[in-house]
C-alpha cells in the first residue's frame, strides 16, 4: 500500500495523519459528552477528569519519550505507538463505568504522547530546514482539520448507530489503517541512531535546564500556558453545558462543530496577516476580547435576552411556507433557530486560533536552529500538561445537579476571564524582548568592509 507523491510529502501526510488521529482521540470525548455521561450516570463535571487524565498520561509519555526514544528506529517506534493507541480507543468503546473509562484514557494518552513527539521528530530529521516550517504547520492543519471533520463525524456516527462507544470503534479502524500505512510507506528512521552521546540522558536534560534558565523561555512558556487554560476549561464543559443547561438540542451539536470550525479554518488564513500587519499584541488583545464576549455571553448570560429575541425572530421568519424547509433542515441536524446562539459558541473556535497561532508565531522565534528541536518537544510537553491540569481542576470547581446541570459557573468564568487577559502582556513583553535581542543581533551580522 503505497501513498502518491514524493517521499518528502509521503512522510508530511503520513505525520499530519498521525496528529489528526491525536486530535480526534483528544477531542471526541467533549463532543460525545452528553451521551455517555448519561449511558453511564457520570456527573457532569467529570468529563474534566476523562479529558485531563488522557491528556496528563500524554504530556508525561511524550516529555519521557523525548528523553528515550531516540535509542530506537523512530519507524518501529511510531508503530508501536499507534498500536498503542488503537487499544485504547476499543478499550474506551468497551469501558463499562468511568474508571474503566478513564483507564482506558489514560492508555491511550501513554501512546499518543509518543507518537506526536515521534512525528514532530520525523519532520525535523527528514525536511530541510527552508521547508520545515511548511512541513510542520501542515502536520499542524491535520489536527485543526481533526476538530472540523473528526468531530461531526463522530456525533453522525453515535446518532446513526445509536451509541456513543461506535465512534471509538471507529477511530481505532482508523488507526489501524494508519498503522498499516505508517510500516508501508514511511522508511527506516535510524539517520540519528549515528553517535551514541546523544543518548546521553543527562546532558538532554541539561539542554532543557538551559532552556528554563532563559528569561525569554520562561515568559513563552507563560505564554502558552495562558494561551491554552481559557480555551480548554471553556471547551471541555460546552457541550455538556450547552445540552445540559440551556436545553441545546443533542442533534444540533453537529451544526456547532461544523459552523465553528469551519468558521476557524476561514478565520486562521487571516490571523497571519493580521499578525505580520498589525503585530501580535493587537491580535493577541482582539482575541481576548472575542472571548471574553464569547464568555459573558454564553456562559454569564449577559444579553442573552437579545439572543432569545433574535431566536424567536427566526422562529416565527420559518413559519408558514417555510415549515416544510425548516423540517427538512432539522432533519439534517441543522436548526436555523438556533444560530445566534451557534454564532456566540462559535467565538470560541475562532479564538482559539488566534491566540493558538500568535503563541506559535512569536515561541518559533525564540530557539536557536541547534535548539529547534528540543524546545519544540518542552513545547508540547509543557501545552500538553497544562491542558491535562486545565481539565483535571474542572471537578473541583464546578458542580452538577441531578438533571445533569453544571452548578458553579460563576466563579469558574471569572477565573477563566483572569487568565485570558494575562495573555496580552506576555505577547507584548515576548515580543519586546525578541526584538530587542535581534536589534542587538544586526550589527554583529553586518559585514564590515576592510579600510
């Protein structure tokens, strides 16, 4: 089974799938939510502890991995790895109660966390470096491209079988396959077993020593790391919140997905620009005022009366002649009635490209070409670690009541709202001191002529 194109874009597709599959495994447990959190009598909350879990069992496998799995051929490795992690989706498909919900979770997070580093590595030893950063921005697409298709994808899947377990049946068919892909098309990958010193554990800890002794390391890190908590506390809960306490159809969530993260593929083709015209502070402080409205909005319900309103002007505008169309849309999964409240939940999509994309714009500035690599694997370490502990705090500040309705918001929004306008500074700090370093840079770089 061979894929088409060069080997350089063999082995781009072949990682980009292995961060869509990530992408899925991470992220269908909020969209399916509802489902099983009544299949199986959990409170609500606890989808916090079955995403942080996964994602905690990720960030601690991958920082591990980077410090091992350079000892063996990153082909086998990555095998292995997905092996890894289509066990776990059958075991999650199998899970009769939530702690063997969330031991399978935790499974599949040991390999999925792996299986990135190794595909992040693939990238860098195969790609030369004028293509790398293409190389890795596309193997990023796939995973955004994870949340538009993966998701509605996988509430069809539930809803056409009538269980939530068969979209996790699913994905491990896909994983499989990718499996078979990865062994078939992807080539030995032992360039850098040559020189065994640079197994030397302790000297790559070293390494990443001398990255948190730099102030500019420890304010990107910061960086990412309030970059990342608002946009996963918030997302973690919506579906949950939106059926749950605002009585949003289960059937409608398809909708949401596919308008939100359509609307973040439109909106992250202008980010960029927006950046490189702009500069990032001003994105990063427009993204945060989207989601704080997002926030107030949706989730304080301030004027939400206005929203209510402009439901009930759709309502009565699909009336009449228009009842059959609008049976005929519901029937698709698409309630038109329900697209001022689409539009607010939609927000968070499209911010979590903004902040996602200035976090990326500005870090890459930072390392050497020798230190790329290792901070980009402290990097995703350090995200993924952060939304693990973004995840697991959700039982502890949140509450449910009998219904299955969240208790607790408040306060819970409050502290989300905090750390979303920490983010500004950091991007304006980073960027101060980025360009104070490459204006210290320029006259050593400038040739002198000879008197």
């Amino acid at each position: 089974m061979t894929l088409f194109g060069s080997p350089e874009r063999r082995l781009v597709i072949l990682c980009g799938l292995v961060a869509f599959l990530s992408g899925i495994v991470f992220s269908m447990v909020g969209a399916l939510a509802p489902m099983f959190s009544r299949d199986l009598a959990i409170p609500a909350q606890s989808i916090g502890s079955i995403m942080g879990s996964y994602m905690l069992a990720s960030a601690i496998s991958g920082f591990v991995g980077t410090l091992y799995l350079d000892r063996f051929d990153r082909r086998k490795a990555l095998a292995v790895a997905l092996v890894g992690v289509v066990i776990g989706l059958l075991m999650t498909g199998l899970a009769p109660n939530l702690p063997l919900l969330i031991a399978a979770r935790v499974l599949s997070g040991i390999f999925a966390g792996p299986s990135n580093a190794l595909s992040i590595a693939i990238i860098v030893d195969n790609v030369p470096g004028k293509r790398r950063g293409s190389a890795l921005g596309t193997v990023a697409a796939f995973g955004a491209l994870a949340q538009i298709i993966g998701l509605p994808a996988g509430l069809i899947v539930a809803q056409t079988f009538g269980s939530w377990r068969d979209p996790f049946f699913a994905s491990a068919l896909v994983g499989a396959a990718l499996t078979v892909l990865v062994i078939a098309n992807l080539p030995a990958q032992r360039a850098h077993l040559e020189g065994a010193s640079s197994f030397a554990i302790v000297e790559r800890l070293r390494g990443m020593g001398r990255l948190f002794a730099r102030f500019d390391c420890v304010v990107a890190f910061g960086l990412q790391m309030t970059g990342i908590v608002p946009l996963v506390a918030i997302t973690t809960i919506m579906s949950i919140f939106l059926v749950n306490n605002l009585g949003y159809p289960q059937g409608a969530l398809i909708m949401l997905y596919v308008i939100g993260g359509g609307a973040n593929v439109i909106i992250a083709r202008y980010i960029g620009r927006a950046i490189d015209n702009f500069g990032p502070g001003t994105v990063s402080l427009g993204s945060a005022a989207a989601l704080s409205l997002a926030v107030a909005t949706g989730y304080l319900g301030l004027g939400y009366g206005l929203i209510l309103a402009v439901e009930a002007a759709i309502h009565n505008a699909l009336q009449g002649r228009l009842a059959p169309l609008w049976a005929k849309l519901q029937a698709f999964g698409f309630y038109p009635e329900l697209l001022p409240v689409v539009a607010v939940f939609a927000l968070f999509f499209i911010t979590s490209s903004g902040r996602l994309v200035v976090g990326q714009t500005i870090t890459m500035r930072i390392p050497r070409p020798e230190e790329r690599a290792g901070f980009q694997s402290l990097s995703s370490a350090i995200q993924s670690l952060t939304m693990a502990l973004s995840a697991l705090a959700i039982p502890k500040l949140l509450g449910s009541t009998a219904e299955g309705k969240l208790t607790g918001l408040e306060f819970f929004c409050y502290g989300v709202l905090v750390v979303t306008w920490i983010f500004p500074p950091l991007v304006y700090l980073l960027d101060m001191l980025l360009n104070r370093r490459d204006r210290a840079a320029l006259p050593a770089a400038i040739a002198v002529p000879a008197e």
